[in-house]
C-alpha cells in the first residue's frame, strides 16, 4: 500500500514517544497484574495508521488515541470492575466506551465489538515526564471475548470478498459465548434455582470430605486445589473398597494416638495412607498384591510416611516409592 510522505512525517513524529511509552506501560502493568490475567500492548502498524486516518475517525492525527493501545484479558465478566481499578492506579482515565456503565449501543439482537476501552494518561512520576501526555486506550477484555477475537478476525475482517456467510457464523459464536459469559457470572444465582439445586451422590460425597477437611483441619494444612485432594481419596476409597466413612475413621484413630492430624511432616494424603497402613491393613495389603490389570491406581508412597516394609507378594504395579 502507497503511504504518503505526509502520512510517514505523522507517524514517525509519534513513534519515538510511544515505544517509550509501551515500555513503560508493559513494565507497569505487567509486572504489577494479578497471575491470572493476561497483558498484550502493540504499537500500531504504519498502514494501519494510515488506513485508519483515511476512515475520517482519526480525531488528532498527530497525537492519535490508540498509537499505543493495550489489552488486559481478565478471567471473566466480574473481574472488569476490578481491572478498570487497576488501570487506575497507574493512568487517569479521560474517557471510556461505552461511556456509561449499565448502558450500551447495541440492539438486543446484534453482537457488534462492544468491549470495554479506556483512553487514558499515564500518571507523571516526574513533573516533565512527556510520555505522561500521551494518550492511550486500554481494552479490557474476558478470555472468552478475547479468544473470540483471535478465532474470528480473519473471518471478518481479512481476505479479498465479504462473506455473510462467514460473519453470520462467526457472530453466532459470539452470541453463545455472551451467553456463557452471563452464565458464569450469574453462577450462584443459576446453581440456586429449582432446577439445579440439586445433588448427586458423588457431589454429596465430595461436600462430605470437604466439611471434613474444613472442620478437622487448618487451613493452611490444605492445598488450594482441595477438590482435587478430595478426588484422589474418593479413588482410594473404591479401590481399596472402603467407604469414606471408614478412611476418616482411620485417620481420627491415628490422631487420638498422636499421629494422625498432628503429623506436621506430611501432606493430607500422606497422613492419610498413614492411617490407612495402621488401622486398614488388611484392605492396602489386598490392594498391594492386587494383580488386576484394569486397576489404575498406584499409591505413592515416601520415607516420612514411615510405613516399614511392603508385603509379601506386593505387586509393583500398585505402588511406587520415593525416598
């Protein structure tokens, strides 16, 4: 594409100023946002910036708003309030799209970009700091909304012929992730309706060993992830055909004797198998000389547990041994 003189005197004038800019920027935001959350800043290319004086919306082509622009990808719908805070504590916002919270200029009926953009000014460290006049925008956006736009940019908006068809589709798809979108957000509300509060006896056992694990146990005993911890002793459990009941039972013993719970050098499962080799002999010595193909389960097992030898015949397929 042809770009003119005048077009590359505008953009080179700005350049300079928003690498420096997007510098800053990607060390401020970057560094400081939460693990989760995802950050991307490019500077727009010059055909780009040319292209996009040519629409007539350009505003000030030789200070344009979104030279430098960023993008903050959050988890989900009720992590954007959180996001715009953030941005808060680096830059002043000037302005936003949509301009009022709650509203919005699409029809019920249509799915056009509609993301949240803030134009804003770095807050000046310095009195003289010329990157803090730049002005810049800031599209926050969900996971969902932001794979949406990788997947479909190319559909829409690339190529050498418009396609309804290709828009119809891509479009659709965004339908349904706003609807996936509001479904996340309003969890709690949905999970508590008459229709799906309800349980499984799965789900029943699962909330059986978490209330025992928050009752019984500190929290900073426990992993973050305890549904997971939860998974692992309910396989315990039917491969070793016990109930939950009888491994909380075994584990309430070996604390009553100082073990157990008390036992600050190991892990929730470490303390459990403990147990389990103490007052469940006879169902892990079964186990362990189990020579059942189709079982999956291997116990791991560690010198801190101090479980002493393995049985006569103990298939080493059931288990592996670190220490």
């Amino acid at each position: 594409m042809k770009i003119t003189q005048t077009v590359r005197r505008l953009y080179e004038g700005q350049l300079e100023i928003n690498e420096r800019l997007e510098a800053r920027v990607r060390e401020l935001f970057g560094g400081s946002k939460p693990e989760a959350w995802f950050y991307r800043g490019r500077i727009k290319p010059m055909e780009s910036f040319a292209q996009k004086l040519e629409t007539g919306r350009a505003g000030d082509p030789s200070a344009l708003d979104d030279f430098f622009a960023c993008t903050l990808v959050v988890e989900n719908r009720t992590s954007i309030k959180e996001a715009k805070e953030f941005v808060e504590r680096f830059c002043d916002i000037v302005r936003q799209r949509p301009e009022i919270p709650g509203e919005t200029h699409k029809r019920p009926d249509s799915f056009p970009f509609d993301d949240l953009r803030l134009y804003v000014r770095l807050r000046a460290i310095r009195p003289d700091e010329p990157i803090s006049e730049v002005l810049f925008e800031v599209q926050i956006k969900t996971f969902l909304q932001y794979a949406w736009g990788i997947a479909t940019r190319h559909l829409i908006y690339k190529g050498d012929q418009v396609s309804w068809g290709k828009a119809r589709v891509a479009y659709q798809v965004k339908a349904m992730l706003e609807h996936a979108e509001v479904s996340i957000a309003e969890v709690d509300a949905f999970a508590g309706s008459d229709a799906l509060a309800l349980n499984d006896p799965t789900t029943l056992m699962q909330n059986k060993v978490l209330d025992w694990f928050r009752d019984r146990w500190h929290p900073e005993q426990l992993p973050e992830d305890r549904r997971r911890l939860v998974d692992t002793l309910l396989h315990i459990s039917r491969s070793l055909y016990l109930s939950i009941d009888d491994i909380i039972e075994a584990v309430e013993r070996d604390t009553e004797r100082g073990d157990g719970i008390n036992l600050r050098n190991l892990s929730p499962y470490g303390i459990v198998l403990h147990a389990l080799f103490v007052h469940r002999t006879t169902a892990v010595h079964k186990f362990l000389r189990d020579r059942n193909t189709r079982q999956k389960l291997r116990l791991f097992l560690t010198d801190e547990m101090e479980l002493g030898d393995m049985p006569a015949g103990a298939n080493p397929d059931r288990f592996y041994c670190v220490g």
